[in-house]
C-alpha cells in the first residue's frame, strides 16, 4: 500500500522536483492454509525487511510452515529445526550452499512435471553467542558461523519453470514438498479478496494509527465474512456474498438468510409489457 513518507516510513530515493517520497504500509499474514483464515497480522513499515516478520511467529512443534523466497532466513530456520519446527521455502537465487551429497537425480522427459534432483546441503548462518566465566554480571556476545543441514529439492512445473525448495523434514517425500509449497498460494488469493471486495484504495485518515484502525477493520470484516460462508454453507462466490451483504448491511435481515436466499441480479423478463402487435394482431380489428 503506498502512502506517504511523512505517515509511514517506505522505500526509494526521493523523487526530483516537488515530488514527495513515497511511503509504504506491508500487512505480513499467517493463514491457516486448512481453514484459509488468518491467524496471525503484523502490520509493519515498508522498510522492514520480510525475514524480520519471522520472530513475531508462535509456532507449536510439530507445525509445518511455508512461505515465499523473501522470507529466507537461515538463523530462523535454525531455531525452528532446534525447536522442533518443520518448514518449507524456495531458495534465493543467489544462495551460497555446499553440496553434501545428492540423494535422488533423473532426467525428464519432454512436458514431464515431476521432482527431477534432491540433494543434502549444508548453508552458513551467523548467530551471536554469550560467552564470560560463571559469576561475572557482564557477558559478552560473539558472533559465530554455524551450520544448517538441509534438504534441497528441485522441481519442474507443467509450465516447464523449475523451482528449488529447501526444507529441514527428512521424513516427507519430495512430492509432498513441492505440493506443501503449492498450497502457499491460499495466501495470495486471500489478497486478492481483500483488494477486490475491499475499499484500501482510500484512506479517510492520514495518520498512522488511522491507517492501521482501516486496515485492522478491513481484516475484521474479511474474517466475519467468511465465517457467514461457511455457516450458510453456501456455493456462492467471495465476491457475490460480499456485494450481498453490502447492499443489506442495514436492513433487518438475517445475514445467513439473505446468502442463501439472496441473488446479486435478477433474471432478464422474456415477454415485454409494450410489445407491439404483430400484423396478424393487426388484421382481426
């Protein structure tokens, strides 16, 4: 969302002339990809760097987590790996790794969309460690390279496009880790309702937390309107419920009642009232 740099801290140069540097807002989501709900927001500047979003996470062990190459964070993976946490992400392009061993390799053939190389590789990260004698108050912290263990699988869409995933679980098979990261794209329809259905394209106040107050309303009603369809139960479309309930919203109906009974439209009348007559009509006067 751009807005400007005097409300929210963006990204950019300052642009010449008497133009204003553009601000920007980033509404980092957790989805539930099973219930496609939220669970967790964080609405941040757009300085802030995705990876960061990563620590405000609490996540169970045992939990499988997938998100997008701009969340690559290896000192983060590792504390996942210690507690416990399964996840699965694409790896940046211009990552360094070391190449272990390579575990599964075939040549596909043409149109073939299939896990094509799977290899054990290791990947460097740095982490500040606490050292000093026991009974001192003041501990200093050093920086030290540490080493993550990982998976890499490579992979080849229908579309002939390869991707590279890397993941810390060694019990699941490779297909399921190219199907996990598939199922990262709920978040970006999730978005896309958001933005279709939504009025973020007009904030009605220019202050921070006036902004904020919009966007966290905005989310609320997105939860309220899915819990409606699913308890109407209803094969109507996001965007059909929303436009119901926004012509309805102050009429003393029942919500559920006016999904599964309501239409967005009216059919089309076959006869016209002001038909003209036809010569045979003509012909009986």
């Amino acid at each position: 969302m751009t807005l400007f740099s005097d409300v929210m801290k963006g990204v950019g140069r300052n642009p010449k002339g008497d133009g204003k540097k553009k601000g920007g807002l980033k509404v980092h989501m957790l989805t539930d990809v099973h219930a496609d709900t939220p669970r967790f927001v964080k609405i941040s500047e757009a300085k802030m760097h995705d990876k960061n979003f990563l620590q405000y996470l609490n996540l169970s062990e045992g939990s499988m987590v997938v998100f997008d190459k701009a969340y690559n964070y290896y000192l983060q993976f590792a504390k996942w790996t210690r507690q416990g946490v399964n996840f699965v992400c694409r790896l940046k392009d211009n990552a360094r790794y070391e190449v272990q061993e390579v575990l599964h390799e075939k040549k596909l053939e043409k149109g073939e969309h299939a896990v094509y190389k799977v290899e054990h590789i290791h990947v460097q990260y740095i982490e500040k460690v606490e050292t000093g004698t026991e009974g001192k108050k003041k501990r200093k912290k050093v920086r030290q390279t540490r080493t993550l263990c990982l998976r890499l699988v490579w992979y080849r869409d229908e579309q002939g496009r390869k991707y590279k995933f890397i993941t810390n679980n060694w019990e699941i098979t490779d297909e399921e880790v190219a199907l996990i990261y598939k199922n990262r794209w709920s978040i970006e329809t999730g978005f896309k309702k958001l933005k279709q259905n939504f009025q973020l394209t007009y904030f009605y106040s220019d202050t921070e937390n006036g902004i904020k107050t919009q966007v966290w309303c905005t989310l609320i009603a997105y939860l309220l309107l899915q819990v409606i369809q699913t308890k109407s139960e209803s094969e109507k479309a996001f965007s059909t419920i929303a436009a119901l309930l926004r012509m309805h919203l102050i009429s003393h109906l029942d919500l559920t009642w006016v999904v599964t009974e309501g239409r967005r439209t009216y059919p089309r009348r076959l006869k016209s009232r002001n038909k003209s007559p036809t010569a045979a009509q003509l012909s009986l006067f």
